[in-house]
C-alpha cells in the first residue's frame, strides 16, 4: 500500500477529477439540469486549472505520501547505535543499530524476488541525523546484481562521498504489536579502492 502511495502523484490525482468532472458536466448537459449547469461548469474549471498549474510547477512531483507527511509529520526519528571497528582497516566506518532499529522502505520487483531502494527520504533523514551525507538515487539489492546469495539484503552505493556505503537489511518485529517490518541494520562505509 505504502508503494502505492508513493507513485500517485498530485498530478494523477487532478486527471482523474477532471475526468470525473467532465463526465459529470456531460451528464448534467445531456439531461439538461440548468441548475446544476453552472455548477458543473465551475468545478470543471477549477480542476483544469489546478491540473494545468500543477503540470507547469515543481508540485508535479508531490506524491500522495509526500503530501501525507508534510501534513501529518511522523515522529521524530530516534536512533540509537553503535560503531564498530574493522580490524583489516578497510572499513571506514561501520555503525550497527540497536533497538528501536529504524525502518526502511524497499519496493518489491517485478518478479517478486528482490527488494530495491526506490524512495530514499527515509534513508537520507537517517544519513544527515548521523552527519553523514546523503544519496543521490536509490539502490538494487546487490543479489540481483551479482547473483550471489552472501550479497542478499545488502545495497551498495560506490560514488558515496565518504568511500563505498553498504546498507544491510533485516526484517524485526514489533514485539507489542507482532508486525514484522524492513529495518535497516548496519551502516558499513568502506575504503575506495585505488586503481
């Protein structure tokens, strides 16, 4: 459900009103409603209009769950880890997370199989309240990419700033309300390897 929220936009949302206002329009026309006719005229406008400005602005891209959150804003993230060390020095950083361990949202593929990184906000807010900088774009699972099964529930950044990010995945559960979830479990930044 949470994906889908995540793909109707402000925009979709517009076209089917105005296509809903057309129709009525059309009815009120055909069974010629006189009364209802100014109506139906004003609300035909009113929704070309928004759909036109929305189309010419950057708003296009506000999602239903974009909106949702600039309206109900969720609570504050709490996150509570700790850093490891690496004793083969490859490793820059690499933070595990204890509870409450935050979520992450990932999209299912088309096959079904693998689970991606599409919407990266959720992410990037984990990111910058540890003061490190953020993604630009989101990530495939790394066993969809390599076909290793070692690689399962890993995503890989390779033009991250601070060297090479690796995400890990796991599914908790809400012990009160016994909801299993993605969450996301250790933050490793590796060396860059020169060539």
């Amino acid at each position: 459900m949470q994906d889908l929220l995540e793909q109707i936009t402000l925009v979709n949302i517009l076209s089917v009103l105005l296509l809903i206002a057309s129709i009525w329009l059309l009815v009120i026309i055909v069974q010629k409603k006189t009364g209802y006719m100014f109506r139906g005229m004003i609300f035909f406008l009113f929704v070309l209009l928004a759909l036109i400005y929305f189309q010419q602005s950057d708003a296009q891209k506000f999602t239903i769950s974009d909106i949702k959150y600039a309206l109900f804003p969720k609570k504050s993230l709490t996150l509570n880890y700790h850093t490891e060390e690496d004793s083969q020095r490859r490793t820059v950083a690499r933070y595990v997370f204890d509870e409450p361990i935050p979520r992450i949202p990932v999209s299912m593929d088309a096959d079904g199989k693998y689970f991606h990184i599409t919407n990266i906000k959720v992410i990037n807010e984990i990111l910058s309240r540890m003061g490190l900088p953020q993604i630009k774009k989101g990530a495939q699972e790394l066993v969809s990419i390599t076909g290793s099964t070692s690689h399962k529930n890993l995503y890989r950044w390779d033009d991250y700033p601070k060297g090479i990010l690796i995400l890990e995945r796991n599914i908790c559960k809400n012990k009160q309300t016994l909801e299993t979830f993605n969450c996301l479990a250790t933050i490793t930044i590796r060396q860059k390897y020169s060539q």
